[in-house]
C-alpha cells in the first residue's frame, strides 16, 4: 500500500533542492551575464563591432525566457530532473560548438540557439520543484536560489577572464562548456516529489502540458499581464545602468560602484525579502504590488538624477538611487515565482513558472532596444528610465487587481475528510504535472 | 607663433645681432616687453630660412627655469637644501613630431642676479651649436630662442639650452616620432586557426607600415611576398593590419609592426601564442569525468536510501500485518485503535 502523499516537506531535501536552484541560477543567469567579458576578444577575432557580438548574447537571452515554457511543459511530462540533466548537456554542447566557431553565425547557433535552449529546459523546472518542496518557507527558499546568478557572477567573471588570458576565447568557451555540465548534477538531484493536488495522469496532448490551460484562471491573468509589463522595464538596468552613470558624469569607477551597489542590493533584498515575506505579516500579492511600484519609483530616480558636476565626485544621489532600485528589485524578484503557488496551485507551478519566464521576455526583448532608442533620440538617459520606470509602475498598478487572500499554504491534517474540490479551481483534469506519485486528493488549494 | 607679431612690427635696422648675442645679453628698451614671450627681432640668415621652408608649419616651445637657489638663501637654513636639490635637476620637454617642420624653442630663465655673468649656449645632444640662437634681457628675466627647421631623421633628438652660472641650468626639448599604442597581453590562438595583428597610431599617419618576425634578436620581414599564409592590409592611413591564416605551432614568437615617419621609425611589439586544442581538452575531459562520477554518486545514493527506505517500510508493513492478525484473535474492538495506527504509518 502506497502512502498518501503529505504536504511540502518544507525542509530536509528541500534544502539541497534550494541548493541545487542556487547552482541552477548561477550556471544559467549568472553565466549569461559574465560572457560580455568575453565579447570583446570575439568582436577583435572576427573583426565585427561591439553591437554584432552582443547579440550573441541577447539571443541566448532571448532563447531561454522564450522556450521556457517548453522546458516546463517537458518536465510535466516525464518529470523535471531528466529535463534538467538533459538541458545540462544541451548546453554544455552548445559551449564546446561555439569553442569550433569559424564565423559569427557559429556563434549565434551554438551560444544563442543550442546554450540557450539547453537553459530554458533548466531554469523553470528547477525553480518550480523547489516551490513543490516548500510552504511556509518558500519564498526565503526561492529567494535563497535567486541570489545564485549575483553569487556567481562575482565567481565567474574573474574567472572567466583568467580563461580568456590563459586559453583564449576558444579554450575559454571549451571549458565553460565542461562547467556549465555542472548542470547535469544538479538536476539528479531533484527528486521527484508527490504531492496532493497533483493531477491524476501525464497531460493528454503537448498544448495542455504547456498549461496554457492557466491563463483562463483570472488570477493568473491579471498576473500575466502586469508580469508582462513589468518585464518592459525590468531590463533595462541590467543593460543601460553603467552607461547612464556614465552619461552623468561619474568616471569608470564610479560607474562600476553605481551598479555594484545596485548589485548588493538586489542580492541581499531577495534573501530578506524572502524571509520577511514567509512571516506572513502582508499579504503576497500586497507585496508583489508593493515592491514593484517602489522599483518603478527607484527607476524614475534614477533617471531624474541630475548631471554630477566633476569626474571625481562619487555620484551620491545616483547612488542612493540605484541602492533604491536594487534593493526593491530584489525584493520583487522571489515574490514573483513565491506567489505563483497561491495563485494556480502547487499543482501547477511549474508551468507557471515557464510562462511567467516567457511572459518576461517579451519586455525583455522590447525594453532594452527602446531604451537605446530613446537614447539615441533624446541624448540621454533620462527618457529611457523614465518609460521602463513608468512600465513598471502600469504593471505594479495591475498587480493592485490580484486576490489579497490566497488559499492557505498549511497542508491539510485530515486528506480522508475533507471533501474533494475539483473543478473549482482547475477548469481541466487533463492539466496534470509530475507523473504519479499516487495522489488521491484533488485539493490544490494547498499550497 | 607669439613671436611672428613680433616679427612684424617696428624693427630696429637689421643688426647683425647674432654677434651681439654671442657676447653679451641685449638690453631693449620696454616697447618690446609688449609680448609675454620672447620679443625678438629677425635675422637675414632666419628670414633665408624662412622663405626655403615657407611651406612647412611652425611649431614654437618653450621653458622656463629659475635660479632657484638664490631665492632658497633668503629662506630658512631647511629650505635652502631641499631648493638647492630641485634646482639641479634638468627641466625637459618631451616633442612629438611627425612631419618636417619649422622649429622655435624657446628659454628664460629668471634670476635676482646679474644678467650680464649668465653665459648662454644651445647644444644638440653634446654638439654645441653655433649659429641662428638670439638673446633678449627684459627686467630680470633672459630669454633665448634657437630656430631651426628638421627635415630628416638625423635632425631628431635632443636640443638643450645652458644657462651658466655659477651653476649650471639646463632645459632640454627632446623629438621623437609618434610612439605607437602598447598593447599588453599576447594573444592567444589554437593550431589551425587564423589571427589578426593590428597596429595602430593615435591621430598620427605614418608613410608606410612594415612587419617583422622574431625570434631571438633578429627581425625578419614578414608578409612581403604575400602569399595566401599572409595578408597585409589596413583600413585608414593610421592603422594596418597583419592576418596570418593555417596557424601552426612554428608561427609562435614575436611579431614587430614598424610605421615609418619621413622623420624616423617607431615600432610596437605583439606576442602570439600557439596552443594546441590538446591543452585546454585535457581539462575538459577531467571535468567531465568528474560530473559524471557526481552523478553516479548522487543517483546511486538515492537508489541506497530509496531501497533501505523500501525495506523498512516493508518491515513495517510486516509487523502492522503481524499485529492485526494478534489484534483479530483478541477481539473486535479493536477497531479505533487499528484505524488510528494505520493512519500514523500512512504518514
């Protein structure tokens, strides 16, 4: 006789499951972000400009948020560690491809296309088992995983360019590919769990295993919508921060403080604001809304900061700032993926989890380049900051419409009981996740 | 330039002031204390000058010195080494220069002393020069100009003017070339691969560019016969470009780019290394073999823990089977106490 499945273990492997998301993060995010050091040395060899080679890795970007409902909908299927251990190696081959590169195309096929694919079938499975194993202290648990790209961009780029000096780019590349195959392990080590609230069979065809099912639910609508607005102006930072601070006036190395100050911020907020939020003190949608709007407000200072006045000064009002924005988007980070239980049930986390990544990249695409261009046309900064600002406090503004109370996140005492709820909640039996665990409630409003 | 006004207005009948100059300082009268700088009449010899070289540009430099030891012996007895030191080091000026042009230097030199006892002199190198240098004194400052005109690569170097007193006060204009940019790291590349050499010179335009290999002292010219291993090209006048194709571990060493100037040569040194695809796949196949030692070691433990977990729980299940056959020949009412020890083994 099978046991009934008990609630998230909220604890014990969940640990090492945190851990593993904590690597996850840092082999994909964060390694995404200390390529642009290897850039430079690409545009010299192939003799392109600095805007040809960066798409190497905005298309890598790209690739992962977009395909990661794909990499969800998978692991609904056949589960998400051998989705993980397989985009480990998907992505490990499109390193060790692009080390052969011969032209700039290889690059784009083998970073942007294979790399990138191989993330997008890692991100959201890992980060949606870690949400299956924690209740009460979830969101400390996401955040704790989401301080894994600032963690190892601090690793990775001072070691990246000892690669870059040592084997040059093609060596660089070649042993990058040997560890991001760290992803593999990673993924072996989630296991899979059972939970109530898991549908009963695999999903009947791949549309219903992508969950698109979800988007009928008006919670997670009004979500959608205000994630995708968000999105516009989520990136932009992470893009334009350095040149804005440039732009102002400070030198080199007061523009390296702007953004590492935002940097520490950002990572420190997700470990706090992840533990703050599993007081339960406020409500998780309350926060979302609220962190949001002060990171659309941050944004806006940012851009109105006015012109430093000499090289040497180091920027105080930009860096207060900048510590502003750093500190809310950090915050709004772990409450983004902690609110998706609430919102569609632990059963469908991690498709969630995909189309919030895929709802995300489409500002992503979007923000960045309107952001150039309104640089491009106005002079400054100023502009850019103040619309992906703006887009951020729309979309905060639309988080006001969630439900303020979510279905309890307490695991039921008695599953014999209480009466099953189906139908309430998921409009579908066909959306279904993890492959049998033998569940036998359909209570999914445990969370 | 400041001296061409000067060369322009009212002059005094042409004089031969060189003569002058060399024997005794020239006092003038306060008109020509008009203009900051030197204020010198022209020379017939210079105007010659002038008119052969009219097409080139006029570049003018200048140096002050002062005799600071004399004002450190009015300051306390401390002061008066720490001067004493500064006065004697050489006051120098470094000059770029890329094409032929016309020289003005310039020096003045202040002193609370007597003019007349400072004995002036202008030297290239250690060679003293002898002619087309002027002398003017204004109040207590003395100023002498030495124009000429460089037109090759010998005309480079070091011009000095010597102030002599009791010590000796030296300004020194050196000439150089255009340096070129120092780039630092070697490069990297694999057998097999091609590579591009770049040299470039900042806001400068060398005649031409020439490319060298070494190894050891001896530089071998490098491309001239281009064949397809070779190929020399730049895009603008100030940069060229070298690009060596089927890399192999031979071509490893040192690489010299040379841009020629009409007035001198001036080289930047680039370094590649040639690895093999060996060197960093060794390091990958370990690091690949180490993955997979972890995730034999993370599965296998999970398969361990599963089966000890299968095997208590099997265990358990024997003993609840055990009990409720004891617990059926005991009694029916026994039935909560079942139920209730059901539940805590489902959990």
């Amino acid at each position: 006789m099978t046991p009934k499945p008990a609630g998230p273990p909220d604890g014990g492997w969940g640990w090492v499951v945190a851990a593993a998301a904590f690597a996850v993060n840092g082999l994909s995010y964060g390694l995404l972000r200390s390529l642009g050091l290897a850039l430079p040395d690409l545009a010299e060899h192939f003799d392109r400009s600095a805007q040809d080679t960066a798409w190497v890795s905005a298309l890598a970007l790209a690739v992962q948020q977009a395909a990661s409902p794909v990499g969800s909908a998978l692991s609904t299927r056949w589960g998400a560690r051998p989705v993980v251990m397989v985009g480990g190696v998907l992505t490990s081959l499109g390193f060790v491809f692009s080390a052969f590169a011969r032209s700039l195309l290889h690059l784009y096929l083998g970073l942007g296309v294979l790399a990138g694919s191989g993330w997008a079938l890692v991100f959201a499975p890992a980060l949606g088992t870690l949400s299956r194993y924690f209740s009460r202290r979830r969101v400390l648990a996401v955040g704790l995983a989401l301080t894994g790209n600032g963690a190892s961009s601090l690793l990775l780029a001072p070691a990246l360019q000892l690669l870059l000096d040592n084997f040059g780019w093609r060596g660089a590349l070649l042993l990058l590919g040997a560890i991001t195959l760290h992803l593999t392990p990673c993924g072996a080590l989630l296991r899979p769990l059972a939970l109530p609230g898991d549908p009963l069979g695999p999903p009947r065809s791949p549309l219903a295993a992508l969950g698109l099912g979800l988007f009928t639910r008006r919670a997670f609508l009004v979500f959608a919508v205000g994630t995708a607005l968000v999105g516009g102006g989520y990136f932009v930072p992470y893009v334009h921060l350095a040149p804005h601070a440039l732009d102002r006036g400070l030198g080199g190395y007061g523009a390296v403080l702007v953004v590492a100050v935002a940097a520490v911020g950002d990572a420190g907020a997700r470990l706090l604001c992840g533990w703050l939020a599993d007081q339960g003190w406020v409500p998780l949608p309350r926060l979302l809304a609220m962190f949001g709007a002060l990171t659309g407000l941050g944004l806006l200072a940012v851009g109105l900061v006015p012109v430093v006045g000499n090289e040497e000064s180091w920027g105080g009002p930009l860096l207060a700032a900048a510590g502003a924005y750093g500190l809310s988007a950090g915050s709004y980070a772990p409450l983004v993926f902690g609110v998706l239980p609430g919102l569609v049930g632990i059963g469908g986390v991690v498709q969630a989890t995909g189309l919030v990544m895929m709802l995300m990249s489409l500002g992503g695409l979007l923000g960045p380049p309107l952001s150039g261009f309104l640089r491009d046309e106005t002079g400054d900064f100023t502009a850019s900051f103040l619309v992906c600002g703006s887009f951020i406090l729309s979309g905060s503004f639309i988080y006001v419409g969630l439900p303020s109370a979510l279905p309890s996140c307490r695991p039921a005492s008695h599953p014999g009981t209480a009466p099953p709820e189906r139908g309430e909640l998921l409009p579908d039996p066909q959306v279904a996740l993890l492959p049998p665990g033998g569940p036998h409630s359909t209570l999914d409003t445990t969370c | 330039m400041r001296s061409l006004p000067s060369l322009r207005g009212p002059r005094p009948p042409p004089l031969p002031l060189l003569l002058l100059c060399l024997l005794a300082p020239v006092r003038r009268s306060s008109e020509d204390g008009r203009t900051p700088a030197a204020p010198f009449t022209s020379l017939p010899v210079r105007e010659e000058m002038m008119a052969k070289y009219s097409n080139l540009s006029l570049k003018s430099h200048n140096i002050s010195l002062t005799d600071e030891e004399k004002r450190g012996t009015k300051r306390s007895s401390e002061l008066t080494m720490v001067t004493g030191e500064h006065s004697n080091m050489p006051v120098e000026k470094n000059i770029t220069l890329e094409r032929p042009s016309n020289i003005e230097l310039t020096c003045q030199f202040t002193t609370s002393g007597d003019l007349n006892s400072v004995n002036v002199t202008w030297r290239k190198g250690d060679e003293l020069l002898e002619n087309n240098y002027l002398i003017n004194a204004t109040g207590s400052i003395l100023y002498t100009q030495y124009m000429f005109t460089i037109v090759n690569s010998e005309q480079m170097g070091s011009y000095s003017c010597f102030f002599e007193e009791k010590k000796e006060q030296r300004g020194t204009f050196n000439f150089k070339v255009p340096e070129l940019h120092e780039k630092k790291k070697p490069l990297i590349t694999y057998v097999g691969d091609s590579v591009v050499l770049m040299c470039k010179c900042q806001g400068c335009f060398p005649l031409n560019w020439t490319w060298y290999s070494s190894n050891g002292s001896v530089q071998v010219p490098v491309g001239v016969p281009m064949n397809n291993k070779y190929v020399i090209n730049g895009k603008n006048a100030n940069e060229t470009r070298l690009k060596i194709m089927q890399l192999s571990e031979e071509d490893q060493g040192s690489y010299w780019c040379h841009a020629i100037f009409q007035l001198g040569e001036s080289e930047e040194h680039i370094e590649i290394v040639v690895l093999s695809y060996w060197v960093p796949l060794k390091a990958f196949l370990a690091i690949a073999a180490e993955v997979v030692l972890l995730v034999a070691i993370i599965l296998l433990c999970e398969m361990y823990t599963q089966k000890k977990k299968k095997h208590s729980d099997d265990g358990k299940e024997f003993e609840q089977i055990e009990q409720l056959k004891s617990d059926d020949s005991n009694g029916i009412e026994n039935n909560a106490p079942r139920h209730r020890k059901n539940e805590s083994v489902g959990q």
